[in-house]
C-alpha cells in the first residue's frame, strides 16, 4: 500500500474532516491539537486563512503522522504545489479545476475537487479525483448523494457547507464516505475564546455521530 493509499484509508477511517478558516491563524495550530484530541485526525486549513502554508507546516512538522494535514479552497495548481510542499497531503477545492487533479496525482496526493453535479462528479473521478466533494451539502441534503450513487456507486462523495452533528448521521446513512464542517465544528466565539476544549468537545462529537451512524 502506498502512503497516498494510506492516507485515503485513514481520511475515511476517521470519516470526519475539519475545515480550518480563521481571519487569525494563530491560534490554528491549538486548534488542530485539540480536534485531535477529540478524535478528528483529518485537518484542512482554508487559503483564505492569513499564513495558511505556515500553518499547514507547523501542524505537519509538530504533529507528524498523529493527523491528517490538507489544504482547502484551491483554485490552481500553483497553489496545490505550494501546498503540497509545505506538508499538505490532500488537497481540497471549491469547484472543479481539473489542473488541480491532475497536478495532485503527479505528486501522489489526495485530491477533493468541489463538484455539485452527477456530470461535475464523473468528470472529477475520471480525471483521477480520489473524493468528490459536494458542495454546498445543504442545498440538496443526504437524499441528493443516495440518487447520485445509484448510477455512480464508485464515487466517493465527501458532503461540505453547513454539515452539523444533527444531520452527519443523515448524511453517513445515506452513502457519504466522511464529512467535512468548518464553522458547527470550530465555532467563531470558542476560537475567539481560546476554548480549546470546547473544540475538542465538538470535534468529539461529529466522531461519535460518524461512528454511530455507521454501525446503524
């Protein structure tokens, strides 16, 4: 198995990704820690966070292979392979750049482009896209990721934009193979706080609803 599979394997195991987006990053790497602690191994920190490839390269450098560490909301390869090597090993997008793909694969890292469509989501897995992300989730709900894999049960869907404890389970029930929260997981006023236990806690909890809903 190779590492890239590895860490495919270890994004879906742990099922829950965080999405890290701050107009301060840094209090981030704290952030991290404690959604590790709570059980959330997989962490994506925004581009639209200031510094966010120093981020991404203290949370790799301090905590090694204990998390997942990715970079989001990318819109070209320059910036996947800047990414990339500051430590990123998986790469998340809004929308579909099929550059992006194709520049991750040559690196052998996970790529999550942001598809919304069936053909958007055919398009991504056939250029070689390991998840497909839908978003924004919310707009269409868990049913809309059962009806796209009836006719596509190879994707992998991984639903993003307003995902929640309350509706994980919905969504995990309905084919998702994880999900990814930023703000219901890393509320604004615990960060403000410094309530870093209160993020653990959170993140402890989208874990346990995944888990949950898996064995149901």
């Amino acid at each position: 198995m190779t590492d890239k599979e590895k860490d495919f394997q270890f994004m879906k195991d742990s099922g829950v990704v965080a999405v890290l987006r701050a107009k301060d990053s840094t209090q981030l790497y704290n952030v991290a820690k404690a959604l590790a602690d709570g059980g959330v191994k997989s962490i994506e920190v925004t581009m639209t966070t200031p510094n966010a490839l120093a981020v991404i390269n203290e949370v790799s450098v301090k905590m090694g292979r204990e998390i997942l560490v990715g970079v989001g909301t990318v819109l070209d390869p320059e910036t996947a392979r800047a990414a990339i090597l500051a430590g990123a090993r998986f790469v998340v997008g809004p929308a579909l750049n099929l550059d992006v793909v194709k520049l991750c694969n040559r690196y052998s890292k996970i790529v999550v482009p942001g598809t919304f469509t069936p053909t958007e989501m055919l398009t991504a897995w056939e250029a070689g896209a390991d998840m497909c992300k839908l978003f924004p989730a919310t707009s269409v709900g868990p049913g809309y990721i059962k009806d796209v894999l009836g006719p596509f049960p190879q994707l992998e869907i991984i639903p993003t934009g307003g995902v929640t404890v309350e509706t994980t389970p919905a969504f995990i029930k309905a084919g998702a193979a994880a999900v990814a929260a930023g703000g219901a997981m890393v509320p604004k006023d615990a960060l403000a706080a410094g309530n870093f236990d209160a993020i653990r806690d959170m993140g402890a909890k989208f874990v346990k609803a995944v888990k949950d809903a898996r064995k149901a």
